[in-house]
C-alpha cells in the first residue's frame, strides 16, 4: 500500500477510533461501519459537478427507485435540499404552508426567507401532522393583500412533535387539496423510512402524489453525511442547477455517496430495533419520579421527556457531566434519539443516570 493510502486509512480508522465515551442520544451521531469505509475507499469516482461520478448516479438512481420518482439529486445536507425544493416550487414574494414546528421554519435559519425570499404561512397542526383540512385552511382569499400560497410541507416524521407519523391516507388527504388549489407538494423525509417501517410500508406509498421528497442519509440510516432530493426528471434538472448556485455541487462525491449507497440499502434494517429500543427508553423513563413520559406518544426512535419545574438546558449540563447527551427542548423537556450505535445497555445506563440527575438536587430520591 502506498503512503497516501495508508495515510487515509490511518485517518479513517482514527474517525472510527474516537468514540467519544458519552451516550449519545442523536441520530445524526452514528459513525461510519468498516463496510461503509471499505466502500468509501475502492468507490469508483469522477467529477460530479459533470454527472461523472458513477457512484453518486448509482446512489441517486437507487434512491429514485425507493420513492418512486423519476430521479434523485445527491446534496450534502437536508438543509439544502429542503431550500432547494422551496426555490424550484414557490418564486420570490409567495407563501409556503407548513406545520409551525416544522424543520423548515425552525432550524434552517430562516433560509426560507433570507435565501429563497418565500413567505412561510404557519400552522399548528396536532402531532405536527398537517392535513388537507389544515392547507384548506390556510388557503387565504385571491386578494391583492394576499401573498399567494405555491407550496404545502409535510414533515414525515416530525422532529420536533416528537417522531411522529403521517400515513399514507394522510398524506393523500393534503394531495387532493393540493391538486384543487394547484400547489406543489414537498415532503421533508429526513426521518421517512422510520415512518415506512413505523406502518409496515414501502417508503414508496408515503410519497405518492408529491411534487419532491428530502431525504436524509445521515440520520437513522446511519451514513456520515448527505441527503436525497427526489422529484420529477424536470425538477431534478433544475434542482441540478440550483444546488450549484447554493455552492452544493461535489466533486468526487461518489466517496461519500458510496457510505450512502449502503445506508439506503442497508441502513432500514436496524431501525425496527431503534423504535422498540426508544419503546423501552420511554417506559423505563416512565418509571423515574419528577420525569414526564406517555410511552404511547412514542412512535419511531424519538423519546421526549418533561422535567417539570426545571429548566431545559440545567437538565441537558447535568446529563452531559453523567455521561449522556440529549437535545434541550426547552422549556423543560429534552429530546432522545435512539439510533444504530445504541445498545440496551446504553439504554439502561442512560435511564440511570437520569434517574440520579434529577434526584440528586436536595430531592428525596425515589426508592
Ligand atoms: C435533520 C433534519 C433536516 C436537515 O438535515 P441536515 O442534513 O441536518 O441539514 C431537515 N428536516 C428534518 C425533519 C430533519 O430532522
């Protein structure tokens, strides 16, 4: 082997090496399996900015395939492929609607508005799950105060409503009244195949009749980085353009793109195991004194638990000095993603530390 080789093996391994000890409750954290870094060293590559990077077409080609769409574009982050899909459906001045905890509007720092200039139109819907009847809603009269409505967003599942699930019938639900009010439908997917394996289906049925679909690869299934956008041959091509001017096209991408390609394929099989570990997670939390869980809200890998009385972030230090990292969900709730390099143990540990976290405040422990 030669020495550049060897250097990029040395480095890889130390990527792989460097466990930090904490527990850590992200589904964005998973490190690279040795068959992901096997693959991303003998990838066949080339320059993708040309659509000559083989493994980057092949990955783009097999995510289309999933969803059921004529073709996918390979980006670095769902962020972008969500501000992508924005750009390609609403122009300049028209409103988006969406769920108001939705990703979009809440974590991709106003990218929405500052990059695309579209107007986010909010609605609180139950479970984060927007339906048909919550765009009819929001459809505003043809008015020339109005901005005008281009776009309605799903988020499936939702992140901060807690994992939670949109069905097929739901989802078609938004279609029809998309297709009457002639709005595009954008799905945001991150966390899609948790919902497909949450209902026993196909991710295929969950994006039937929408216009584009973001999907993550670095979150439940377990590749270090990139996502999919998935739309018609049309949109593709546009997005195509798009991401070059956001500064998204790669080079030999197919590096990357070859960790993708065994996430996509493989990376759905662990994650019946992460929702039933999640499952457990909550009823175990359950169990804790001053800790608020409804195990039954609970429905993929994300576990949110309610410390009443204390502060988000005070709870976030104390489990991080324990060991175990958590998102804050203020005001006094933290977030739980169980995730492909979780054990049982680390469950088990983590509930512990918990346990002593919120006892060990002058409190009388629970016995
Ligand atoms: C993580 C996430 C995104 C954004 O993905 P990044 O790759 O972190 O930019 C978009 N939507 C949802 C629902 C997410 O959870």
């Amino acid at each position: 082997m030669d020495i550049a080789a060897e250097a990029v093996r040395s480095t890889l391994s130390y990527i792989v090496g460097n466990r930090d000890p904490v527990i850590d409750f992200f589904d964005t954290s998973t490190r690279p399996t040795p068959k992901m870094l096997d693959a991303m060293r003998t990838a066949p590559v080339g320059d993708d900015v040309y659509g000559e990077d083989p493994t980057v077409r092949e990955l783009e080609a097999a995510a289309a395939g999933l969803l059921g769409t004529d073709a996918a574009l390979f980006v670095p982050s769902g962020t972008m492929a969500n501000l992508i899909a924005v750009m390609l459906h609403a122009r300049n001045g028209e409103a988006v609607i969406g769920e108001a905890r939705t990703h979009l509007l809440t974590a991709e720092t106003g990218g929405v508005a500052a990059v695309a200039g579209v107007m986010p139109q909010p609605v609180f819907a139950d479970r984060g799950v927007l339906l048909g009847e919550h765009v009819e809603a929001a459809m505003l009269p043809d008015d020339v105060h109005r901005p005008t409505a281009a776009l309605a967003w799903i988020e499936n599942t939702h992140n901060v409503a807690g994992g939670t699930v949109t069905t097929p019938g739901e989802v078609a639900g938004v279609v029809d009244v998309c297709r009457r009010h002639g709005l595009a439908l954008h799905i945001d997917g991150a966390r899609l195949f948790n919902a497909a394996v949450a209902l026993g289906v196909p991710v295929s049925q969950l994006t039937r009749g929408a216009t584009s679909v973001t999907i993550a690869l670095s979150k439940g299934l377990g590749a270090p980085v990139g996502s999919l956008l998935a739309a018609s041959r049309d949109d593709i091509a546009r997005a195509r353009r798009v991401r070059k001017m956001l500064g998204g096209a790669m080079r030999q991408a197919g590096v990357v793109a070859a960790a993708g390609l065994l996430a996509l394929r493989r990376g759905v099989d662990h994650l019946a195991e992460d929702h039933a570990r999640a499952r457990r997670l909550a009823a175990a939390l359950a169990d804790v004194e001053d800790v608020d869980v409804d195990p039954l809200a609970v429905e993929t890998n994300i576990v949110i638990a309610r410390f009443p009385g204390r502060d988000a972030h005070d709870v976030v230090a104390r489990l991080r000095d324990a060991g175990v990292k958590v998102a804050a969900r203020p005001p006094d709730g933290v977030r739980l993603v169980t995730h492909r390099d979780l054990s049982d143990a680390d469950v088990s540990s983590a509930v512990a530390a918990v346990r002593s976290a919120v006892t060990s405040k002058a409190r009388i422990p629970a016995t």
